[in-house]
C-alpha cells in the first residue's frame, strides 16, 4: 500500500495545479515527495545501506526544492540549487558501490543531448545563463553515472535508478523549456508525473535488487 500512496497524492497534486486555488497543491505536493521518502526509509532494504542513506538524503534535497518552487518565483533560484545539491548526493549515491563509471557511450548520448537543449533553451535564459549550465551538467552527471552503474551491475535496482534518472532529465527538460522557451498546456502535467515517476523509481531501486 505504501508504494501506491504517491501515485494517488500525485494525482490529487497535478490537480490541483488547474484549480483556482492552490491548496491542493501545497499539501499535496510536499506529501506525494514525502511518501516517495518514507518508502524508501521504511520498505526492505535490498540495495547496500550507504546507498539508501544517499538515495534518502538525495531525495530530502529534493523535497526542498518542491516546496521552494511552489513559493513566488523569487525563490526558484532557492529550488535549482536544492535540486542541484539532491542530484549531486545522487552522483555521490551511483558510484558507491561500484565505483565511477566512464561509460563512453551513455557520455556521448547524453553530451549531446545537452548541447542540442542549451542551445534550444539560451535565447530565453538570460541572466539565468550559469545557473542553467551549472544544472544541466549536474543533472546530466547525475544520469550519466546512473546508466553507467546499470552497465557495470545489470539489475532490476540498477535498471530503476538509471530509468528514473533519465525520467528526471525529461521532467527538467520539459520545465526548462516551458519556463525558458515557450509555455505549453499540460506543463504542469508531463512536468510532474515524470517527475515523481523518477522519484519513485529511484527510491524504488534501494527496496528492489
């Protein structure tokens, strides 16, 4: 029951980002990261403690950063530097057991993809300009070394990691771009389903091996 929580305060959170109120929304959205963390802190442990500890850190970093973007956009900087700091523990948390991993290809794969976005994204960044490098090469990092620890250790646990990883990269992506380039409807929508689905999954990875 409790890895299923999440998807429903999911919902209700999604939801209440198009209502006229926002009340939804706060309580709800805070909740659904704080479920993702009390499953990973609470269900059996199958991956090494270290990286539970890590994933559960990475995961209250995260947490923050919800909670600062929901406040007015004074406070966005606030969110991108959590989110940073939660995606840099996860760097920390996909070479603990087995180590820094080059894996060429996923470099390359994902370099690539993060010249093509920045590119798409610097007409509207701005003074916004360092910080989005600073986070694109943090978060990109962050995926990288998820698929490379997937090649090194193939598992189910890996394999999660390295999907939510990549899932995280595309609710960035898709909030990047609505915020940088040009607003779309259902924003709000594909931002945060793939969001918590990368979140799920990762915290996933420490219960399953």
């Amino acid at each position: 029951m409790t890895i299923l929580l999440p998807l429903v305060t999911a919902v209700l959170a999604i939801g209440g980002e198009y209502q006229p109120k926002r009340t939804l929304v706060y309580i709800f959205k805070p909740l659904t990261t704080l479920l993702i963390i009390w499953m990973a802190l609470t269900g059996p442990t199958a991956a090494p403690l270290l990286y539970k500890w890590l994933i559960i850190i990475g995961l209250v970093f995260c947490l923050g950063g919800d909670i600062f973007l929901m406040l007015p956009a004074k406070y966005f900087i606030a969110g991108l530097v959590s989110f940073l700091i939660g995606h840099l523990v996860y760097i920390v948390a996909f070479v603990s057991d087995s180590g820094f991993h080059p894996a060429p290809i996923w470099l390359i794969l994902l370099a690539a993809y993060g010249f093509i976005f920045y590119r798409i994204l610097a007409p509207g960044l701005a003074k916004m300009r360092v910080p989005v490098i600073a986070y694109i090469l943090t978060i990109l990092t962050m995926a990288w070394q998820a698929w490379g620890r997937w090649s090194a250790l193939p598992a189910a646990g890996t394999l999660l990691a390295a999907v939510g990883a990549a899932l995280f990269v595309a609710s960035d992506s898709f909030l990047a771009y609505d915020r940088f380039r040009q607003k779309f409807a259902m924003a709000r929508v594909v931002v945060l389903s793939t969001y918590w689905a990368a979140q799920w999954l990762i915290a996933y990875s420490v219960i399953y091996s």
